[in-house]
C-alpha cells in the first residue's frame, strides 16, 4: 500500500508539473517587446480552441503583468480586460470565465473587478481578497478594502487601516488612524493623532512628530502650520518654514511665505525667493486640494515653467522669470496669454501684443 501511494504521489507531482510546464510553455511568447505584437498573440491564444479557458485567462494576467493595469498606459487595457474572469450571479455572486463558465460558483454577497491580478469580494459585509487562480488570500475579514495599486491594497478594522500585499501578508499593520501610500515602498501613517512615515518592513524612517505628511517628488511636511520637505532618506531638507508647499513638477515646486510667492528645487534651495504676489499660469479651471473645482489667484499645482520661463507677478503687473530666478521680462503687462523662451504674448493697456523676449529687454 504505501508504495502505491508513493507511486501515486509521484505521478500526481509529475503531472502538476508538466501542466505548469505546458502554462508557461504557452504564454511564453508574450515576452514584453511591442504591446502590439502581444496582443496580437494574445488573441491567438484566445482563440485556440484546444486550450483550457482556465489557461487562456492566465495568459490574460500575464499580458497585464507586462504592459500594466492603468488605462492611460496600457492602449489594449478594454480590450484585454473583455477576456478577464468578471463578477457575476445574482441572489449571490462569484466569477465567470468569458465564455460564461465558472471560474469560481455563486457563493459572495458581492464580486469587484480584478485589478492587478486581485479581487476584492465581500460576504455578509466583510471583505477579502481572491489571487487570479480564485484563491482567497486574506480571510473575508475587513470592514473596508479597496482594490490593489503599486503592488499593495489599502484594508480597513473598526476605523484602523493598513496595507496588505499580494500574498495577502498584513505589510503594514492595521492599527493606523489614516494611511497614504504607497510611494517609492514608503508609507505615511497617522497614530495618536501625529503623522510619521514608514517602510514597508515597518520600520520607521520618518518620527511620529507631523501634523501632516504628503508623499509627492519628496515627502511633504507639515507641523505647527508651517510646511517643510524631508527626502526618501527621512533627511529634513527644509524644516518647517512655509505657509505652503505645492507639488513638485518638473524638480520646482512653489512656495508661499507671507502671502508672497517663490521657487524651491528638490535640494530646497530658493530658485526664486518668495517675493511675488503670484507666479505661474492659472488662467483655467483644475480640481485642488481642498479648494474644490474653482478657479484660483495661485498655482501651487501646477507646472509653471514653460520654455524655461514662468510667468510672475507683482504690484499688478505681470513678467517673466528664468530657471535662475533672473526677470528676463520685467513686471509690466496687465495679463500673459502665452509664453515661451523667445516669445510673450500679453495684454497692455487693454492691447494684445506679440513681442520678442531679446527685443523687449533691448529698451
């Protein structure tokens, strides 16, 4: 008896590696080179009538694994995604194959959209986790979840949040008042009412000193309503000074002190010292932070160099200022319609005027 079942044992290991064998064998030709050239694989793939749904779908997985889950980056995102296993059932749900069959059988209260190779499923108001194989990795256990982004997902207990990650491991433990991240495998975490910043081992790398953090090009600082910048080290940069900090694009961002405006680079040094009363373009509409979707007398989040050159303004008029902080266009027009290096189109005394930068700077 325990040769045969030895016997059997071995069989069953060797045909569970072969089928492994065939799977990787048969997506093996979707090797990341030209997203065009896959999905054009991928398509043949699909429509081998020999080879198993279940098969196939990985192979679907893979493709996204190669060319990723955002929309904006991946041109064959709605197209690839047809062929995902989806939510479906009624009185309860589970997961169908896209040709109708079940990957997993009605058995959830309700079913979410696979995002990077995870779904979140929820069963009497409690939420969990499914792999791309239909296997749960977390108990059905969180009071919230949200789906998968940059490797990791944001899960909620009794108002606690955390991280896990793809093997469903609680990375970041669930006993923080608010989470952001992940940026750069960095955390920013909320515990007794203060903000820190960790790594993804939970090791500490900023303290528990802030009002607030924001993970941006750089870590974001706030505390005794003054904002700073610290660096992916946890090295302060710049201590908490200025009224306002606003994203960084492009290695600047603008600062506010005193209701004036100014320049810093990634190393916090003051391109252009908080001197004007606005700096950049805000002549449209965007959505901001806390200001809701109106528009705005600064540009905190905005990029503000255009050809190398912003537009500033003080004592009403409107200039230009180069990467070094120099005015190669002094405050004088009412109002910049467009710039560039070589050019400024602007409003003068009610006129639209076209000038040349090396012209204008001549008088």
């Amino acid at each position: 008896m325990s040769k045969f079942i030895l016997s059997f044992f071995l069989l069953n290991s060797l045909f569970s590696f072969a089928q492994v064998s065939n799977l990787e064998n048969l997506c093996s030709n979707l090797n990341g080179k030209s997203i065009s050239d896959d999905y054009e694989t991928l398509k043949k793939i699909i429509d081998n009538k020999k080879t198993k749904i279940k098969d196939k779908t990985l192979c679907v997985f893979k493709f996204f694994d190669l060319y990723g889950w955002d929309v904006g980056k991946n041109k064959f995102f709605y197209d690839a995604n047809s062929y995902l296993p989806h939510p479906c059932g009624s009185k309860k749900m589970g997961f169908c194959y896209y040709d109708g069959s079940y990957m997993i059988k009605e058995k959830y209260t309700r079913c979410f959209d696979f995002s990077e190779g995870y779904a979140r499923v929820e069963l009497d108001r409690k939420y969990g986790f499914i792999d791309r194989y239909g296997n749960e990795i977390t108990q059905i256990k969180y009071d919230e979840a949200f789906d998968f982004s940059d490797g990791f997902a944001l899960v909620r207990i009794n108002m606690k949040s955390g991280f896990i990650d793809g093997s469903g491991k609680e990375i970041i433990e669930v006993k923080y008042e608010n989470v952001f991240g992940p940026k750069k495998d960095l955390f920013a975490v909320k515990l007794n009412k203060k903000w820190g910043v960790i790594s993804k081992e939970g090791k500490t790398v900023i303290p528990f000193d802030y009002d607030l953090i924001f993970l941006n090009d750089l870590i974001i600082i706030k505390k005794d309503n003054k904002y700073g910048i610290a660096g992916w080290n946890g090295n302060i940069i710049v201590e908490p000074k200025y009224d306002y900090i606003g994203n960084f694009s492009n290695g600047f961002a603008i600062v506010r002190i005193d209701g004036k405006y100014g320049l810093i680079d990634v190393n916090g040094k003051e391109v252009i010292k908080p001197k004007y009363d606005d700096i950049g373009d805000c002549n449209y509409y965007q959505n901001y932070i806390g200001l809701g979707k109106k528009k705005v007398d600064h540009c905190l989040f905005t990029n503000v160099f255009n050809d190398g050159v912003a537009p500033i303004k003080l004592n009403g008029k409107w200039g230009l200022v180069d990467l070094n902080g120099n005015e190669i266009v002094k405050p004088q027009y009412d109002e910049i319609l467009e710039y560039g290096k070589n050019m400024v189109k602007a409003i003068l005394n009610n006129r639209v005027v076209s000038l040349d930068i090396s012209q204008i700077n001549k008088k």
